[in-house]
C-alpha cells in the first residue's frame, strides 16, 4: 500500500512539472510568496516621462532608422531617409524657398528626429544628439539667405504653464546651440507653444502621446 501511495505522489509531481514546462519558459511574475503565474507578454520596465521629455520626431525614443549620406551641394551629411536633414536640403536645392510667401511656409515644420533632452531639463541633450543640431547649422550656412523659426512642443499632460515654459527654455537652447554654430543670424525667432498644439488626449498612453512632444523648425522670410 505504501508503495502504491509513493508511486501516486511520484507520478502527480511528474505531471506537474510537464504542465510548468509548457507554460514556454515565459515570464514569471512573482505575486507574493509561494506562488506565481506565467505572463505571455515580456514585461519592459520603463519610466513615463510625459511632458517633460522632449522628442525627437515626435518621441524621446525616436525611431530607429537607416541613416544615409545627404549631399549638401558636395558636402556628405549623415541623417535619415526623408528626415528633417534630407527633407530640408530637397526643399532648399528645388528653389522653392526664393519665391515662397511667408504665409505658404507656416505650415510646414520640419521636426527634429535625433535631438533629444534629458528628462525634465531644457539645456541638457542626450548623447548623439550634437550631430543633427551641427547638420542643421551646416545647411543654414550653405544657404545663407534662408530663415528659421524654433518651435518647441509638449503633450497635453502636466500644468500648462510649466509645459509652455519647457518648451520655450527648450526652443531658446536649440536657438543658442545653432548661434554658437554660427547660424544665429538666420534664426528669426524661437517660441515655446506647450501643448497648444497637442491632438493626443492626455489620458492616452505615453507611446501615442510622444508624437505631441518634439522640437521642430520651419522657414521663414
């Protein structure tokens, strides 16, 4: 009889671990001592920065893309496919620029898409994020007639005071940084507009509300 019941106990102990290694290897979430579950989705720890981090092309995680050389007129610039950069220098060879009104230039911004802040500060850049302010300062320079304006943005979240400050702190840094480069001259203005501008609710999640946080330029006359 005992070795009936040994027999039981080894057999049920069996079935249990084949049922534990189905579960895929998948991550164990711990719920309290003794006891655990298996979740199908990976769990990615991360902070939810909100307003206070500004974008890069909408996000202060951009993207990644394929960078490529950009010619501007003999000079290589590295940026990405249809990026700010290469979007930029189209815009400028097509001559299109000379005989654009002001009116007709409003409502094109070209947004940063490899400048970031860190969070919560407006004068200090992530790491990688000199080169695309140095890009921007070369093409301003290889085309000394044209303009900018500095626009500065946040997501709908936070005080709105506090978002329109950041965005302004923000803006004024991007507008000193290009100055220091020796483009200051063709920088028209840099303004801060906060969330006034955000489409994403702010009740929506950190990853959709990240395309309403960016730095962006425009041209100007």
């Amino acid at each position: 009889m005992k070795k009936l019941i040994i027999c039981l106990a080894v057999a049920t102990v069996a079935v249990s671990c084949k049922k534990i290694q189905a579960g895929g290897n998948k991550n164990t979430l711990k719920l309290e001592e003794g006891v655990e579950r298996y979740s199908d989705d990976v769990q990615v720890g991360g902070e939810a920065h909100g307003h206070e981090a500004a974008a890069g092309h909408g996000s202060e995680h951009a993207e990644k893309k394929s960078q490529v050389s950009i010619d501007l007129n003999g000079v290589a610039l590295k940026g990405f496919a249809n990026g700010m950069e290469d979007s930029m220098v189209k815009y400028l060879k097509s001559g299109q620029y000379a005989s654009a009104t002001e009116d007709g230039l409003k409502s094109v911004w070209y947004d940063f898409d490899n400048v970031n802040f860190k969070i919560g500060s407006a004068n200090q850049l992530e790491a990688g994020s000199q080169e695309q302010l140095d890009n921007l300062a070369k093409i301003l320079k290889a085309y000394p007639d044209a303009k900018i304006k500095i626009g500065g943005y946040t997501d709908k979240t936070g005080d709105e005071p506090k978002n329109v400050k950041l965005s302004q702190d923000r803006a004024n840094f991007i507008k000193a940084q290009l100055t220091s480069l020796g483009a200051g001259g063709q920088i028209v203005s840099a303004e801060g507009y906060g969330s006034q501008f955000a489409k994403v609710d702010a009740k929506a999640s950190d990853a959709e509300r990240a395309s309403d946080r960016k730095m962006s330029v425009r041209f100007t006359k």
